[in-house]
C-alpha cells in the first residue's frame, strides 16, 4: 500500500471544518503546535490549541516561521492573514485528535497500547530493541503520551510500518476514551498503577478504571494481579489475559530474583515448566520493566529460549537530554542514546533554546533503519539543520559523508568514532553550545566524555520537564491577561543561571526577577533577551544596570534620586519597579512617603513606572488571611494614588508562589513566581500537583567494618556501640550539607534504604551507618528527591526548603535534563 497523501482540502473534508484558503491543494505532511518547533513550514499545518496559553497567540509566530496553514476556532484572524489557508473547527484539540483516528484507520498494522503511572517509555523502547528483528516499527518519540503527544506520535504511521507501539498516559478522568480511538491497540500492557498524576482522581480505583479502558477492545492485556486488585478479574478487558507476578500465581510466575555482577539472574515457572532469563540492570524499577518485557515475549508466542537471549541484550535507554558544561567555556548537549528524525528535531529545538554561545554545534552519526532512500535522509536532515541556525556539522558514519554537499555551512566528517577520538586533539571547541546526537552502536558516549568537563562525583541533577510542568500548574491558576514574573535571583534557588533562564524565556514568561545588578549582567551575556527586574540594586552598579538593559527595583527617595542622577546623560524614559511596603517591612515606600514619591514621578521625564508592587507576608497561612486581606487593600489604595498622579497604568502586582494559590483576586496584572518553579509550595498539602525538579546525588568512596565500641568522624562523635559497617560518600559542608545533618539527624538513601548520618559531617565527605546493606565503593547516596524530598530534610534541621536549595555549593556540579 502507499502513503495516504493530505491535501489541505482533504484534511478539510476530514475535519468537516468551514474553510478559507489561497490553495486548498497543498500537501501537508507535519502538524505543528508549535510555533518554535517548525520543520518545513511550506508543508505544514498549525494547530491553535488552548490550554494553558490561547493557540491564536502563536499564530503571528508561526507566520513569521513561513507556516501558511491553520486550524484555528476564532474566525478573526481570517481577514489578518490574507496570503494564509484557514480550517475553522469548534475545538482545535478535538481536531488534531479526530485527524489522527482517520489516519490510523487507513492502516491494518499490530499495535501495542502502554498505560500506567511510571515505566511507560522504558518498556516502549525495551519492546523496540526487542521487537525490531521482526517488525518495521512505528513508535512513540520519547515519552509522547499526552492527548497533543498521542496523535502526534500515531501521524507517524507509514505504509511500510508492521507494528506500531504507542504509550497514552492521562491526568483526569474522561481522558483515556480519546487516546483509546486513536491508537485501537490490540495487546496492552498495564505498566503499574502508583501515586503519579493522582491529583486527577478520586480514588486509585477511578485512576485504574480510567486507563484501563485503553484495553477495551484489546485483543490480548498483559498486566500483575498486584495492580489491578480494585477491580474484579470479570471486568478486565482483552479477550486473552497474560498476567506475571513476583509474590503470587500467574502465566508468568518469578520465583528468583537474584542479583549477579551488575546483573539480574531470574527464575520463573511457565506453563508448568521452570525458565530462566538474565536482565543486564540490578536496579528495582529496571527488574521490574524487564519483567514486563518478559511477559510480553512470551505472551506473543517467543520461546523461553528466545527471550532469554534476546533480553539479556537490552541496553540502557536514556530519555533524557543531558545539558552539562564542557571544556573551554562550552555547553554540552548530550542525546546521544539514539538518533532519529523525532528524537533530532527535539534535540535541536533543544539546542535552540540555549543562548549563551552563538555558535551552534551539532555532532551527528548516521541514521539507521529508517526505512527510508539516503538522499531523502540528509536532503531532510541538511534542510532541518539549516533552518535550526545550527553552525557547524561534525558528521561521523560512511553514509552521512557520502551526502557532504548536501550540507550549506561548516562541516567535518569522520567515518566512525574511532577516527573522531584520533582526531580530537587537534579540533577546535570553544565557547559554543554542542548537540552530541549518535545511534547506539557509534557509541557516542565516548565523545562526550571527551567534551564534558570532569564532574565531581556529587551532582545536582534538574529536570527542566518538571519545572517547565510547574510552571504550567501555575499558569493554569492565573487569570487570562496576567503576566508572569518567575525569581530567578540566588542562582535560581541553587539550580542555575542561564541554563534556567533559557528555559524560561523559552516558554514565555513575561519577566525575570534577579536580586543584584551582576546576576542580571550575567543573564544578558547569556543571551537573555527577557526584561529582567533588580531587586536590590547598589548605586555603585547603576552604569552597568543602565548598559545591560536592567530595571531597578526602586524603594526609597534616595534610591530614587540617586538612579535619576545616574541617567542624567540619556535621554529616555528608563523603567522602573516602584516597591510598596504593604506591611513587610524589608524594604518599600511607607505611606507617608508617597506624596514626595508622586512628585519626583510626576516631575521627571527621565524615569517610567513599569511597575508598582509589593509582597505579602503570609499568603500561605489561614491564620493570617486578615493581615493579607489589609495587605491587598493597601496596595491596590497606595498603587491607586500613584497610578492617578501618573497618568498612566504601570503594572500592579503583589502575589507570590503561596499567593497564586491562595489569593486568585490578588493577581491584578501580573503575579511573581519563586519556589512553586522548583516544585515547593507550602499553600498546597504536600506541594500537591508539582512535580519534582531536583534530585542530590553523591557516590559511595570507601566502606569499613567497625568493631563494636569504635567511633567515627571527628570529636569521636559517632558511636558504634554494637559494631557493623560504614559508607563515606563524597559530600560535605563545604558543599552545602550543613553540619546540623550530623550524628543521626540527616539520612540518605542508598541502594534503596534510608540510612542515617553516623558522626559529624566533614567539609568534603560525610560518613554513613550501612550496616546490614550490601553496599561497595561507587554505589549511588540519594541526599534527596522525591522520595527522601526536601521538605524531610528541611523538618530535619528546623529550616525551609529555600535554605536547603539555596545552600548547596558552586563546586557541586549541575547536570539539566530535558525530554
């Protein structure tokens, strides 16, 4: 069979959408929602979804990205784009969905559904290694599973395609129905149904009855008894079960489960007869998605002996882009697990978030099993790297050299890693952002090590998914029009400067926060275009402020006076952020000096009003609604009076993070964002819908036997009373683990148990009671993630999560995660 081609008429005609068009005959072959993430505009059609943001705001974006195709639900923006062709649907989303189903219908392919709350992505690529020998696979790009990413993912779908194997992950009741239609997978696998994404339900019963009805009409459901125990086996769908277990009869019964070397050797009885299989993982979640993959073999008809081999095979699968600095002043973009058309356009969209080097690097291996004519390959790749901006290609692969004209702006190429290392001494990389992209087997990882400046063995790991997933939770509670002011000031709460201010410009918030005049210099070296507010700004730094494009925060009339003196020499109106003390009393205009405020405002030409705000004290505490009630009324009377002598409406705002939450009439303009970005919010039970944005790790140096009545650390402070062993991990006060997590108070988790801090903490190292636990030199000590979180250890030492973030060390390297 061929390819169904789409004509904009044609996918008119689909969607029963009202039209105006220019050309209704123009083949489409990307669905874009966008507007930054554009591959060939001439073939593609943009979506304008609502959800967090109006879709039609991008419209403009996507324009000026040559995009001349939409599907849109307010008709106004017709008479705008008269060059443009225009689908008008009641709902966009409903659209892109319904699209999707007709286009998974034109084809008779197997598919796989994957449901559940973690594991969904591993298992989808685990199943793709092992399923690959046998079958032209269709998938999922990363861990595309929502209502937007579940269509996108099924548009893939080509003619030559014989299995497709998609994941559908949902967040509220009613969700599932729609990804069900467009995937109609005939096995399902049920993951494991935990506590992720469980602010959408009433029950975990309502959360498993929901994704279950992926499986409706599923020919075979492949799942563990243990996470369907709310609801009767009558009601499970498939019409052929496959179950597996650890702890209880089932098809797929374990019976050993016992780690070797690195390994894990398991035992299991099926049909009556005892097999084995070796999983190359020792950790908890991998064993238990390895079993999962298990079931699945033998559930479609492989052998013991053919999913024995083919799983003791698996390779670790990282999802994650990894941004970590590099030699000479370089930034690292490691992706380099696999390479494919999807995953390339992700990475580089990636890539053009960062700003801090304008050179753009991409070192890409050859693509393999594509299914597709090399000359189209690159021909598409050459075009997508062209229109990224990137600088300069290394290619590494026979192939991909053979293609080198294809390729308009600096080049290198290698035929296979080897060469690459050889040659590496001799290549130039300076003060440029690099993309190391490669297919498993060139072994990528090499390179990177090359590029990556030696880390220390303590890290700080930040998934900037979470916090851009943060960032939606709080868009979603603020009021149409409202703007967005996110604090990146004390290094972005111990997590970064541009690396997160990247991020942030990149989804459009309004304005930055810093709290002196040199992080915000910084951020603009960086390539931060956003305005940037200066929340403690010194009058010695008032040049560079007025250089860099900077906006003091001004708070008494001396700050005042001093800052118009400064701007003597220009002649324009340079903003400013008016600071009300409300009833703080930090810093701000007190009532009575509003008068002498007003006419030093009204006065001069040399200054605007950009803003007046103020902050509340406690806007995340009931028994202090009254006070914040007397916050609010003052600030709106005072912002009121300056507003009215000024003669124009500069912003207002006082909420912030707890604020957002609590006090939905307090947002007036726009509202500030602090610690909710880093998944804190002392307003919501247990940060209730955050997610999790850091993860402290440090690694085992040394373990020893102590006999009983030994003593560990300094002072003797560490008792051994009955003997046993200790761990020394690589983490210290000097890196930000105060002293106070000493002799007992602090814990951390190691090889999966909570073990305490046995003596007092030393500048670079920190001693562990491990007794009874199997633990050697190089094993992982969690200090804190979403297990062992930052709430516990700030309960701990009697302080917040603020210090505790704020507190960790420079010298502790940061490592950014992007899916």
């Amino acid at each position: 069979m061929q390819n169904p081609i789409y004509t904009l008429a044609k996918i008119a005609e689909i969607l029963n959408a009202d039209t105006k068009w220019v050309d209704g005959e123009v083949i489409i072959h990307y669905l874009v929602i966008d507007s930054r993430s554009v591959l060939v505009p001439e073939h593609s059609v943009f979506f304008a979804l609502s959800s967090h943001r109006d879709g039609h705001e991008f419209i403009k974006d996507a324009y000026a990205k040559d995009i001349r195709n939409f599907v849109i639900t307010d008709a106004k923006y017709v008479n705008q784009y008269p060059d443009c062709n225009f689908l008008l649907v009641d709902d966009a989303l409903a659209a892109l969905q319904q699209l999707a189903i007709y286009h998974r219908k034109q084809f008779d392919l197997k598919t796989i559904g994957i449901t559940g709350s973690n594991g969904k992505t591993i298992v989808k690529e685990w199943l793709y290694q092992l399923l690959a020998a046998d079958f032209s696979i269709v998938k999922s790009p990363k861990s595309y599973n929502s209502q937007i990413g579940v269509p996108l993912s099924v548009w893939q779908i080509e003619a030559d395609d014989t299995l497709g194997i998609f994941e559908a992950g949902i967040s509220a009741v009613n969700e599932m129905q729609h990804l069900a239609e467009i995937i109609r997978p005939e096995i399902g696998i049920l993951t494991n149904i935990g506590e992720a994404h469980a602010e959408g339900f009433s029950s975990k019963k309502e959360k498993l009855t929901e994704k279950l009805k992926l499986f409706a009409a599923s020919d075979l459901f492949i799942y563990s008894p243990e996470y369907v125990t709310e609801v009767s086996t009558k009601d499970l769908p498939g019409k052929q079960k496959f179950s597996w277990s650890s702890k209880q009869v089932a098809d797929l019964q374990i019976t050993t489960v016992e780690p070797i070397e690195g390994n894990c050797y398991l035992r299991a009885i099926y049909q009556n007869t005892e097999i084995e299989c070796m999983l190359p993982f020792k950790d908890k979640a991998s064993i238990e998605n390895g079993m999962i993959c298990w079931a699945t073999l033998l559930a479609l008809g492989y052998t013991p002996e053919q999913a024995d081999l083919r799983l003791e095979k698996l390779s670790h699968v990282s999802m994650r882009l990894e941004l970590k600095n590099g030699i000479n002043q370089c930034s690292i973009i490691d992706d380099s697990y696999s390479a494919d058309i999807s995953s390339l356009a992700i990475a580089l969209d990636f890539l053009n978030q960062q700003n801090q080097h304008p050179k753009k690097t991409v070192i890409l291996s050859e693509l393999f099993e594509t299914g597709r004519d090399d000359l189209d390959l690159y021909t598409e790749i050459a075009e997508l790297l062209a229109q990224k901006k990137v600088s300069r290609l290394i290619g590494i692969g026979t192939h991909i050299s053979r293609y080198a004209d294809l390729f308009k702006f600096e080049t290198q190429f290698f035929d296979d890693t080897n060469a690459f290392v050889e040659a590496f001494p001799g290549l130039q990389f300076n003060h440029e952002t690099i993309l190391v992209k490669g297919a498993r087997r060139f072994e990528f990882g090499r390179i990177s090590k090359l590029l990556t400046q030696k880390i220390h063995d303590t890290v700080l790991e930040i998934d900037l998914n979470a916090m851009v997933g943060n960032l939606q939770f709080y868009r979603s509670k603020v009021k149409p029009g409202v703007k967005i002011m996110a604090m990146v000031k004390a290094f972005s709460y111990g997590s970064g400067s541009f690396e997160i201010a990247n991020l942030l410009q990149f989804h459009k918030v309004d304005y930055l926060a810093v709290a002196y005049a040199d992080e915000g210099i910084a951020l603009r070296k960086a390539g931060i275009t956003l305005p940037i507010m200066v929340m403690s700004p010194e009058e010695s730094a008032f040049e560079a402020i007025i250089k860099h494009r900077l906006e003091p925060e001004i708070y008494s009339l001396e700050i005042l006076n001093s800052f118009l003196n400064a701007l003597s020499d220009y002649d324009f109106d340079y903003p400013i952020h008016v600071k009300i003390d409300s009833g703080m009393h930090r810093l701000g205009f007190d009532r009575p000096e509003i008068d002498s405020l007003s006419i030093l405002l009204k006065d001069s030409a040399r200054v605007k009003v950009q803003s007046i705000f103020s902050h509340l004290v406690a806007s995340d505490a009931a028994e202090h609604d009254g006070f914040t009630q007397q916050q609010i009324d003052k600030f709106k009377i005072i912002a009121d009076q300056l507003v009215a002598i000024l003669g124009y409406k500069p912003l207002l705002h006082i909420s912030n993070t707890s604020g957002i939450s609590r006090w939905p009439e307090a947002q007036f303009d726009m509202v500030r964002l602090g610690i909710g970005l880093y998944g804190f919010d002392s307003a919501l039970a247990n940060n209730r819908g955050l997610q999790t944005v850091m993860v402290l790790k440090t690694t085992v140096t040394q373990v020893k036997t102590l006999e009983p009545g030994e003593t560990v650390g300094y002072s003797r402070k560490g008792m051994m009373q009955n003997g046993g062993k200790i761990a020394t991990v690589k983490i210290g006060y000097a890196d930000g683990y105060t002293r106070y997590f000493g002799n007992g108070v602090g814990k951390m988790l190691v090889n999966g148990h909570l073990v305490p801090v046995i003596g007092s903490i030393c500048m670079d190292m920190t001693m562990l009671d491990v007794s009874g636990i199997d633990v050697k030199p190089g094993d992982e000590a969690i200090v804190f993630n979403q297990e062992h979180t930052i709430m516990q250890l700030a309960k701990d030492i009697n302080t917040i999560p603020y210090e505790i973030l704020t507190n960790i060390s420079q010298r502790v390297k940061r490592v950014y995660f992007y899916e």
